[in-house]
C-alpha cells in the first residue's frame, strides 16, 4: 500500500543520516510491522492548516 507524501515527510538524503543512528532489527522476536521511517514521518508531521484557519 502507497502511503500519502506530505512535505514534512524525510527525504532521502535526510534519511541515510538518520538510519545509523537507529536500532537495528533484533534477530529474535516479533519482527517490525511499522517501518521506522513511518514513525519518524508521523512525529515530524505538523499539520499547519488547522491552526491557520481556526479563528476565535
């Protein structure tokens, strides 16, 4: 399944700096169903529109 691409989504270059700096699979276990850069992208998504168009 395609996820959706919003502009605060980690771009390449943003992710090759960032993934050595993760953990790495464990050998044993329950393997990942999440992707990590999904969680990044979903801590750094900031939905602006909200906020600009509520008004008082």
């Amino acid at each position: 399944m395609s996820q959706p691409y919003y502009d605060s989504n980690l771009r390449e270059e943003e992710w090759q700096r960032i993934t050595p700096l993760l953990p790495s699979q464990k050998p044993v276990g329950k393997l990942r169903e999440v992707s990590l850069r999904e969680v990044l992208n979903a801590i750094f998504y900031r939905p602006t529109r909200c906020a600009t168009s509520f008004r008082w």
